[in-house]
C-alpha cells in the first residue's frame, strides 16, 4: 500500500492554482559544455589481433578441407 502524495497546499514550489514558478524546474540541459579532461583514444592492437587470429583460423579449416578433398589428409 502506498502513501498518499502531500496535500497541495503543503508542497512547496506551487503557486495557486498548481502551476510552478518560472525558473524553479531544472533546465532540460546540464550547464556545462565540453569535456572534463581528454578522452583516451583506444587502442587499435585488440581488433588487428582478432582479425589476424581468425584468418588464420579460416585458412587452417579451409587449408583442412582441401587436404580431405585431394585425400591427402
């Protein structure tokens, strides 16, 4: 069960008739611009790594397949 809101009457920040005050609601954006301090770039090592580690994999299945296909294998 939950608690009822506060009376109208109570809550502060309202004017009669249950409208708020200019400038009494947050801004729809944050009041700072740019960034705090230099983003670090990423490095470029681990998708180069990936990539290399499965072409190998593909010629060593493909290389596999053509073996079994000349009965050499």
């Amino acid at each position: 069960m939950t608690a009822p809101g506060p009376e109208p009457d109570e809550v502060p920040g309202l004017e009669p008739g249950g409208s708020v005050p200019p400038g009494d609601t947050p801004p729809d954006a944050g009041q700072t611009s740019g960034l705090s301090h230099p983003q670090p770039m990423p490095s470029r090592t681990l998708p180069v790594g990936w990539l290399v580690a499965v072409a190998v994999l593909v010629l060593v299945v493909a290389a596999f397949f053509a073996l079994r296909a000349a009965e050499w294998f």
